[in-house]
C-alpha cells in the first residue's frame, strides 16, 4: 500500500528495538521499515550473524535509510542495554518466573509514559529459530507477548516488531484522559547499575558456596536476577543495596547471632534459596 | 518466535481477506501466515497475476496449510463480494469521498459486532504496488486506514493484513490487557513477613556497626525500610532475600574479594548507606 508522503514530518523517536542474534539480513530490513511504518528509528543489533552493514537488509529496508544508517551493533546483549532504563522482552512460550507478563498494548502505554518522563527504553526479540533465552529475558524489567491463535503461535521476527511498533504509536494517538507519568524524585537505574548489583551480590554468594549444587546455579541466578529487577530499583535504591551487601559481605559480627536467627539459619538454609522460588 | 501447541484448538473464523490481484506469491503466504497467527482462515484470491496455487505461498505460509488449501480464486472483485454484507476497503492515501474512514480498532470491532450476528463481511487489500482503484473502493461499505508515520506510510500487503488480523483477533477478547501465560501466581507476603526481613538485616547490619554514628540510626533505619517495601515483595521474594542475608551474615568467604569489588568497598563505604538515599 502506496501513501508516503514525503514532504510531511519524520517520526523518528521510542523505544529502541533490540534484535538479538537476527540471523538473516532480510528480516533486519523488515524490522527496520517496520520501525519507519511507526515512528520509531533506533536499532541496535547485537551479534548479527551475517555481519554488519547488509545490503540484504538495505534492500528489504524499502527506504528505511534513517533507520539502518543508525543501526548500532553489539557484542553482546547486556552491552545493548547498559544506558536504557526499562526492557520489555519479546516471548511466545510460555516462561514461568516472577517477570509479569503484559500485552502489547499495556506494555506501550507503559513504554509511551516513560518515553513522556524522558526515559530511554527498549524492546528486545530474539532469534528467528528459537527466540530469547531464559537468561536473556532475565534481563528485561517485563514479558510482552501476544494475543494469538494458540494453535498458531509463530511470528516473525518482522511480524512481531510490526505489532509493537503498531501499539507504540496507537498509545501516543489515543486521547484517552490517562494521568501522565508521575515524575520521579529519584534517577531510574541505567541497566549497568543493575547489572552492577547483580555481579556484585552473586560474586558475594557466590564466595560462601551459596549456588549448591553446582549444576542448579543458572536457574538460581535467573531467579535471583528476577527478584531484583522486577520492579526497575532507582539509581539511589541500588546504592543502598549495594552498601548493604559491601558490609554484610566485609564486616565481621561484632556480636554473636541471637538465638532466634540461629535457629532459622540452621532450619532453613536450604528452603531459602534462591532455586526453590521456583515452585 | 515459536510456541505454537499443536494440541490446542485451532481459531478459524471471522471475516474473509480479499487480496486483489497479488503479484507474488510470497506476499500470499505470508498473508496466509498472519491470518493464520490470528484466528481467520478465509482467503479470498481476485485474479492472482502468478495464477494458482502456487508453491511459493505455500512455502512462504509456514504451515498456514488450512488457510492455503482453502483459498478460493475469483476472476473479479464483484465475484469475491456477492455473498458477503458488509466490506472495509484498505486503503493508506487519502480517499476523498463520501465513504466513512476508520482506523484499525474501530474496523475491528464492527465486524465483530456483525460476525456475532451471524454476518459474512470482508476486508479488501490492493496490489503491492499501487493498492485498490477508486472503483475497487467504490464496491466497499467502508475505509480502513492504519496511523502510519505520514512520511513513512508505505506498508506491504502482509503487513497490512497482519494488522487487521491482529485488531481481529484483540476485538475478541474482553480484556485486553489479558496475555496468554501469566507471571507466577505468587502470595503477597504479610506485614509480619515484611517485619521479619527488616529485624533480620536490620540485626546483621547492625553486629556490623553499619548504623553509625549512633544518632543517625533511626533516620538510616527509615530509609532502609522504605526501600525494602516500597514495592510490595511477594512472600517467595522476602524468602529469597532472607537466604542471601543468611549467607552473607553466617558464612565466610571462600576465596578472596576481587579487586574491583575491594577498591569499590573502600572508597564508597560512607556514601552508599542508606542515610544518604535521603537526598
């Protein structure tokens, strides 16, 4: 369908869009005029396996050049996101985790109040085979998936961008009475803060023999990972959290445990930890 | 993205899509696909340029067999519409007319209305390169047009059709925040809970001098406590934080801190506890 019109404004604004690993220069380019279709234009690609530029992906970009001129290429995925503040993760399958799981619309609303308080956000897809790994989703705030034929759950790469991008302008268009977002007193945590955190605390753990047995640590440090990025901690919030495992982590008792605290430490280190959030 | 479940009932219902004289049959199966991905099953083909069937829809549809082997070929629209009531025409240029224009939801959700009413209706798309004629427009009861970005409006048939056949499939539910899977079920905890975490690391902070001076320690404690429940941590989540206090607190490391993790505790000791989240 024809209608551009070349002398009206350009959009070019959002979410970033976050391919992981996309395999085939062709989808890069569908994904890149989708973005166009809607008003988006940051694309960052981490590890592409045909390398980067594509003249594949110019060529299916059908004039997308803003787009693809900007792409930005990445070693790896937490590299992708070090400066955003809030990362949905794309996902068909069923994941069962803490992460709460939206619908497009919900999550671009929810990416449209925070693209309104001046945050950078982003959206993550994975690969056209088999999506994201668990340990990738781990790194997003929040699920988006969607409402398909449960027989017929397959999207495309493309496809899928397609629909968010579609959701993202709609929640800029709608003239619903919707409170704007309510500014912060405190700084969002950029992702390397928490990613800071993370390394920090599972380094802390990880020197007392708390990922037991070995073969479990993965799933303990999704849980973990999960837990503290649920709810998108502030800069400030994760510098307490920080103070507090450096002292715990550091600092000798200078007094005995009370015997009420032995006798949970000694009952129930192992219902405790991290792998049996699980359930 | 996969996760299609072969078990599951497969949707195929709603309105037919009239695709006017395609030209590639790639574009029709990824018509196919889209539909498929959304519960319609009915296609209509007018005059397809590279006639039928065709292998490459069917390589193209991913599996969307039930929407390939069903289609039907017609030589005009006229003959595609006769049995249907009601018919959008999309369309992304202007259209000066009498016609009425809707967007996307709105298109959606009438024929939803008139499919529970027991209604046959239809949704027409162009040719890949210049859309519908004015006379094909005509033969509609109304225009569809998405909120593309006006300097970027051009959308390929599939697109356009995946679009459609996801604003179907959304007018379908009753709750549109509803996603398929949902995040575990998990208990909010209680206050006593909540309670117990505070005196925990309250108490091993505590055995480490961490509130100091003396006299700040109510203000340190407040601010503690508040980033501890500002946000409502689940029972499973106050599990999971009560075993990494446990581990910190009781057991010693097993090898020596790193030398990033060593220089940050030295320098921001002071900086980063919780009196100074208060700023």
């Amino acid at each position: 369908m024809s209608g551009t019109n070349s002398e009206k404004e350009l959009i070019a604004e959002g979410p970033a869009i976050i391919l992981v690993e996309p395999q085939l220069g062709e989808n890069i380019g569908m994904v890149a005029r989708a973005m166009a279709n809607f008003g988006l234009a940051e694309l960052r690609l981490v590890s592409p396996r045909d390398g980067w530029p594509s003249e594949k992906a110019r060529s299916a970009a059908s004039k997308a050049d803003h787009v693809i001129d900007g792409a930005k290429v990445f070693d790896t995925l937490e590299d992708a996101l070090r400066d955003l503040t809030f990362v949905y993760a794309t996902t068909a399958r069923e994941r069962y985790g803490f992460k709460p799981v939206r619908s497009p619309v919900t999550a671009a609303t929810t990416l449209r109040e925070r693209f309104a308080s001046g945050q950078k956000t982003g959206i993550m897809f994975g690969r056209e085979r088999w999506g994201l790994t668990n340990e990738e989703v781990a790194l997003a705030d929040e699920i988006v998936t969607f409402p398909v034929n449960p027989a017929f759950a397959s999207l495309n790469i493309a496809q899928a961008v397609l629909l968010m991008s579609y959701e993202w302008m709609k929640s800029g268009m709608e003239d619903l009475g919707r409170t704007p977002f309510q500014s912060l007193d405190q700084r969002p945590s950029t992702k390397e803060q928490v990613f800071g955190l993370f390394e920090h605390i599972e380094e802390a753990l990880d020197a007392r023999g708390y990922f037991h047995p070995p073969e479990k640590k993965p799933k303990m440090v999704d849980n973990l990972r999960a837990v503290l990025s649920r709810r998108s901690f502030t800069e400030q919030e994760i510098n307490v959290f920080r103070g507090v495992i450096r002292s715990l982590d550091r600092f000798a008792r200078q007094r005995p445990l009370p015997a009420t605290n032995r006798q949970q430490a000694e009952g129930a280190n192992t219902e405790a930890q991290a792998s049996d959030s699980d359930e």
